[in-house]
C-alpha cells in the first residue's frame, strides 16, 4: 500500500447550509437555496439584519483540496492497461480508478499489472468477488 506524497487533512470552510430567504413562513416555499430576485427584494439589496447570502469567495473550498479524496490522493479514471503505465511514476499522488464499463476479464488485469506497478486502486475489488464464488 503506497501512502500519499502529501496528506493533508481537508479543511472546509464553511458547514451550515443557507435556507432559502422567508421558507419558514410557507410550506409551499421549499428550505432548499433560491437567489432573491425581486425587483423590492431586501436580501436581494443587502439590507442591515438580513442573512447572510452565499458568495463564491467566502464559501469555497481550499483549491488545493479540489477533486482530492480523504485519503489524500487525487483519481485518476482507468479503461485499460495502458492507462497504469501513466500512474507508474505519479503513485504518490494519484490513485487508479477502474471504469465502470470495464468487463471482469479485463479488470482482472488491471489488478495484477496494479499490483506490479504498486499503485494503488479505489475499486479493485469490484465484480471480482462473484466470479471467485462461482
């Protein structure tokens, strides 16, 4: 099992979610977000005591936590054989993942040239357990 170059533990910045502007006052007005668009609108205006609406800076994730799994690898889409010989020499920091369109004979081979390339595979167990049983 290679460990990553680089674990970082995965900050977010913000946790609560932003409930859609007077949804408690009508069932018929879902919680989930929706941009006030009204032309009289005082959340649309930025009025003093109003929520707080989500804005891209003050929300977003850490762009070096981007497309990065808890393990603290980043996934790579594998189709065939050929695409591990790119993960040779970036195990550190990327992480195989077969496709879902691949066929069992061929994962079977994407498995054992993983294994000797010591990559490491998010789903390498997958659809080989029911042929082993049969």
């Amino acid at each position: 099992m290679v460990a990553p170059l680089v674990k970082r533990t995965i900050v977010k910045k913000k946790l609560t979610r932003f409930k859609r502007f007077q949804s408690e006052r009508c069932k018929r007005v879902s919680e989930s977000w929706r941009r006030p668009k009204g032309i009289d609108s005082r959340l649309r205006r930025k009025f003093k005591g109003m929520i707080a609406m989500p804005t891209w800076i003050r929300e977003r994730t850490k762009q070096d936590f981007k497309h990065c799994l808890a393990s603290g690898f980043l996934k790579f889409m594998v189709s065939n054989v050929k695409d591990l010989e790119l993960l040779m020499m970036h195990n550190r920091k990327f992480v195989g993942e077969i496709a879902g369109n691949v066929s069992t004979r061929k994962r079977k081979e994407i498995v054992e040239r993983a294994a000797q390339l010591n990559v490491n595979l998010t789903n390498g167990s997958a659809r080989l357990r029911s042929t082993e049983d049969e």
